[in-house]
C-alpha cells in the first residue's frame, strides 16, 4: 500500500519541480520589473499626455475609497468595544 503511494509521489515530482521552478521565474521576472524605473510619462504623445493625470485622479479617488471603508471599520469597532465596556487608547 505504500509503494504504491510513493510510486504515485514519484510520478508527480517532475510535474511538482516545473511548477515550483515556474513560480520561482515568474516571481523572479515580476520583481526584477518591479525594481525597474521606466519614464514612460515623458515620451507620450500629445494625444495622450493627459493619461497620467487622468490615472492620479483615479488613484486618488480610490484611496479616497477606500479610507472611507477603513474609517467605517474603525468608527464601528470603537462602537462595539464601547459597549463591551472595552476601550482602547486610540
């Protein structure tokens, strides 16, 4: 009953190394690009210069968001310790 377990592993380590040898190049190509600086912004053309405004508006607006949601959480967690009697010194 064993052998055949092991047997089955054995079958499926190939298949497991590629896949780990995979993740690890696409890990290391995504950080490699990561760390790569790119002036992208300087050398649009004129049709398309307003792209990087447009791109901060929207970041902005999403952190804006998403501070909201974060300020719900917070307001509605002091609310429940609150209530248990619980406070924190924030």
């Amino acid at each position: 009953m064993w052998k055949r377990k092991s047997t089955r592993v054995q079958a499926q380590l190939p298949f497991l190394n590629h896949q780990y040898v995979e993740r690890n190049k696409s890990s290391a190509f995504l950080d490699l690009l990561s760390r790569t600086e790119l002036d992208w912004k300087e050398s649009l053309p004129d049709n398309l210069k307003s792209l990087p405004v447009k791109e901060q508006e929207i970041l902005d607006r999403c952190r804006q968001i998403q501070m909201q949601h974060l300020n719900k959480e917070i307001s509605i967690s002091k609310r429940e310790t609150d209530t248990a009697g619980i406070s924190f010194p924030y």
